[in-house]
C-alpha cells in the first residue's frame, strides 16, 4: 500500500531590495510577471526581454521602468556612467629589481570608494584613502557592504561555499564596524 507523503507547501513572501525605486509595484506583483515571462521564454530572462515586455503600458513592471522622466533616467545613467569610469581605472605600478629588470605588479585600483561618516559615499586617492584611519575605516565599511552584497547574491551557488565561509567569517570579524557608526 502506497501512501502519499503531505509536504508543507511553504508560502513565499517578495520584497524589494532597500532603495530599490518600485514606484508602488508590490514585489510580489512584478514576481509572479516575471516568472511567467521566464517560462514563456523556456526559463530564461535577460534584460531585453524584461524591456519588450514592460513597454505594453499593462505591465506591472511598465510602471517601475517607463514611467520615469527621460531627465532623471538620463542623469542615473550619467551618475552610473560615472561611478563605472571611478571602479574601472586601475595603475599597474612597475617596481624595478636590483638587477635592473622590471616587474609589473597586478593592476590595483586608483581611487577606492568609501562611505563618510554622514552617509554619502564617494572617492578618494587610493593611498590618500589607505593613509588616512578614517577613510580607511569608511573604505572597510562599504567594502564590508558591497562584500555582504556578493554573499547575498552567491550563496546558493555550491561551488563557491568555501568563498562564502570565508566571507562570513570577515563579517563576523568585522561585522560590528558598520554599527559604531
């Protein structure tokens, strides 16, 4: 006699990211749009499809990606753009051997972001920055945060779980910073 086994569905709740702009759109709305496009899509989605679907006026997701002003959205992309140019340079400092030869050291980069003190994050001088206790502390802060933020997004993926240890010791060692403040 074969007996069915009761499994406890369990009820899933959605809720957006801090700061994240959903206009009024419950996360749980555009959940259950998105997850229809992805299995009209054989499971899959990109951000064009996303697009294609949010332009019918219908959508739920049209209201969090369309109904923005083409000012604001410009000026958030030129503030993206920007904040991409200030992660991306990076100086490649080459030390000279006592043989006269030369060696590359790996590309570091050349400003390094940190929180202040009142909330607003923003660049500095990479040595400037490591010189200084305080930004060096507000560059541990944010770094902590974006950290944090790799371990939320990865942590499913198995192959990275010794990463994800590691990671959640540096917090723990760490974590408290963020509270001083």
């Amino acid at each position: 006699m074969r007996t069915k086994a009761k499994v406890a569905a369990a009820k899933a709740r959605y809720a957006w990211r801090k700061g994240f702009p959903s206009r009024g759109v419950k996360a749980s709305a555009a959940y259950r749009e998105l997850e229809d496009l992805r299995r009209k899509n054989r499971g899959r989605l990109s951000p064009a499809i996303v697009l294609m679907a949010a332009k019918k006026p219908k959508s739920v997701l049209h209201k969090i990606i369309y109904k923005v002003r083409d000012v604001d959205a410009i000026r958030k992309y030129r503030a993206m753009l920007a904040r991409d140019l200030l992660d991306a340079i990076r100086v490649i400092e080459v030390r000279i051997l006592p043989s006269g030869d030369t060696e590359g050291m790996p590309p570091s980069r050349v400003f390094l972001r940190y929180e202040q003190p009142d909330g607003e994050s923003g660049w500095g001088g990479r040595s400037e920055v490591l010189a200084s206790p305080s930004a060096r502390k507000y560059a541990l802060i944010w770094a902590l945060r974006a950290t944090r933020s790799y371990r939320d997004r990865f942590s499913d993926i198995l192959e990275l779980r010794p990463v994800i240890t590691e990671i959640d010791k540096l917090l723990i060692e760490y974590g408290n910073m963020e509270e001083e403040n």
